[in-house]
C-alpha cells in the first residue's frame, strides 16, 4: 500500500474521504477504489506493473468488480476494465462478503 501511495499511483483511502464506491477482485487479490476513471486507471497500473514484476498476467475475463454504493458512473467505469461487474453479496476467499450486518440465521 504504501509503494503504490508512495510514488502517486492511486491516492491512499482515508477516512475522511467518500468511502470506496467500487471493490475488485481479481487472482485472490481485492482492491479498493473510488469510482472515477483516474482511479480505475491507477488500479489497471497497479496490477499491471504487478503482471510485469511477477510475470503473471491479470486474466480480467476472469475477474470481477462490485460496486459496493451507487455513485454516477460506477458501472459504466467497471465496464472499463473488461471484467464483469459482480453483486453483493460477493465470496472472497470461501466468506460471504457484503456491505450489511450480518442476520441470526
């Protein structure tokens, strides 16, 4: 987190900020951002300077991105990144994942 703020790819989330509008899962990795084209931007950057160090690739058929409150755009900016959009609730790694308190079964 800190590389990427560091050399001013994506700007860090903070809590006085909007919160994040969109969430991207992509190879067991989740991001977090804000629905603008500047940030969709910085996270396709991130994960592909990650596909350049690794030597991975990013199969973004394969990857999904929720928008986790409705912003103006926040789908259209999904679409952008060639992956499909996803609703909550969304499973990360074998646990349900939503923005709602959970309810007694």
């Amino acid at each position: 987190g800190h590389m990427i703020h560091g050399v001013g790819i994506l700007p860090p989330l903070h809590p006085r900020r909007p919160i994040p509008a969109i969430s991207l899962y992509a190879d067991d990795v989740m991001l977090f951002c804000h629905a603008t084209t500047s940030d969709i931007a910085a996270v396709k950057e991130i994960l592909d300077l990650f596909g350049r160090a690794s030597g991975l690739k990013v199969n973004y058929a394969k990857s999904s991105a929720t928008v986790l409150h409705e912003e103006q755009g926040a789908t259209e900016i999904i679409t952008s990144l060639g992956c499909s959009t996803a609703a909550l609730p969304v499973t990360y790694l074998g646990m349900p994942l939503t923005t709602r308190r959970p309810s007694a079964g």
